[in-house]
C-alpha cells in the first residue's frame, strides 16, 4: 500500500535542490540494491528537527548505511554527536565512506552489532533517538531508548505505518505485531507526546514531556 500518492511524492521531490554528490551516491545504491532508506523528504524532516531542537547528541538504533546519519550530521553542530549501530559490519564501513565523503565522519561514532545489544554500552542523555531496527525489536528498542533520552528530547521510530500493514484485518506476522505494539505503547505512554506522520511509510515524533 503507498501511504501516499506517488504522484504527490515525485511532485514534493521535485521541490527540493537536487542532492549533493554523496547523497546522490547513497540513493542510487540504495535503488540497485532494494534497500529500504528514509528519502529525501524524510531526511529533510529529520535534519529540521534535528535543528530545531538545537541537538547536539543523537543515537541510531538501525543505521543502514547511513543514509539517516547524513541528515541527522548535517545538522549537528561542529562538536555534535551521532552514534551508528548496525548489524551489518558491511554497511557500517560504507557509512564510515559516505559520511566522509561528505565531510561528517568527525560527527560520527560507528558501532557495529546488535543494536540492542550495543545500546547498553552506550551514555546518554541524547536530543534525539531514532528507531529503525528490525520491526519485531520496536517494543524492546523503545524500552532501551527512553531512558537514554534527555527531557524535551525526541523519539523518532520509521515504518510506523509499515506498507499499510497496520490496517491488515489478517493476524499480523511478528513485523507488524512488534509495529502495532510499539505504536499502541508510545500513545499509551504518559511521558510522550507523539505526533504519527504519514509520510514514506510513516513517521513517528515523540516528545519527551520535561
């Protein structure tokens, strides 16, 4: 299922400045290889963000190959921070490449392995915590990520709307089980204002309430 009309999404692309070499170079890797990345219209509302909530430090549970982290260093100050994690030890040294390619690697700390496993090596407090691991790990990588979030800080999960899957009448397999339990949970949760973006396959902002 497109969340939304294609048309709108070539239209909405067709507004923004065409990409820097690097990113241009991380999209088409990602179109050969079928790799799910967040765009160009969500890295653009990522690196927004980012800057408006004056972030200094971010972590990434799920990297890729960095395609996230490019957005998210541009808008990190000088001395700002951005943790990688990801599985795949492949794709954290292409994401080492592309970032300094761009001239963001000194932003960036690369850890490779189970994300949520990694996590607990990890320090916080962080601006900003971006999910995007394995679908069926989203409850348990909201447990980690919470307490490593500063107040005021963000929670942003991908896939939320997971190919309209959410709305499958079917009983869901384990990906979109962990996605509907994640979504119930962060509406749930007290501690979070949550806005759900249907953009791409849908995008989830969580505030921290101070």
């Amino acid at each position: 299922m497109n969340i939304v009309d294609p048309r709108l999404e070539r239209y909405l692309e067709g507004l923004l400045d065409d990409p820097d070499p690097v990113q241009r170079e991380m999209e088409e890797l990602a179109r050969q290889r079928g790799f799910p990345i967040v765009g160009p219209l969500v890295g653009r509302l990522l690196m927004l963000l980012a800057k408006a909530t004056s972030a200094r430090r971010i972590l990434e549970l799920g990297s890729g190959f960095g395609y996230s982290a490019l957005w998210f260093a541009r808008a990190l100050p000088d001395d700002g921070e951005i943790i990688l994690t990801e599985y795949d030890s492949e794709d954290s040294e292409r994401s080492r490449g592309f970032l300094a390619g761009a001239g963001l690697a000194g932003k960036a700390t690369f850890l490779v392995g189970d994300a949520l496993l990694l996590v607990d090596s990890v320090h916080g407090p962080f601006d900003i915590v971006f999910i995007d691991v394995d679908k069926e790990q989203y409850p348990a990588a909201l447990d980690k990520a919470l307490p490593l979030l500063r107040l005021g800080g963000l929670l942003i999960a991908d896939n939320v709307l997971w190919q309209g899957r959410v709305v499958d009448e079917k009983p869901p397999e384990p990906s979109t089980a962990g996605v509907l339990e994640f979504n119930r949970r962060i509406h749930a949760d007290p501690r979070l204002e949550v806005a759900m973006v249907p953009l791409r396959d849908g995008l989830a902002i969580c505030r921290l309430r101070p």
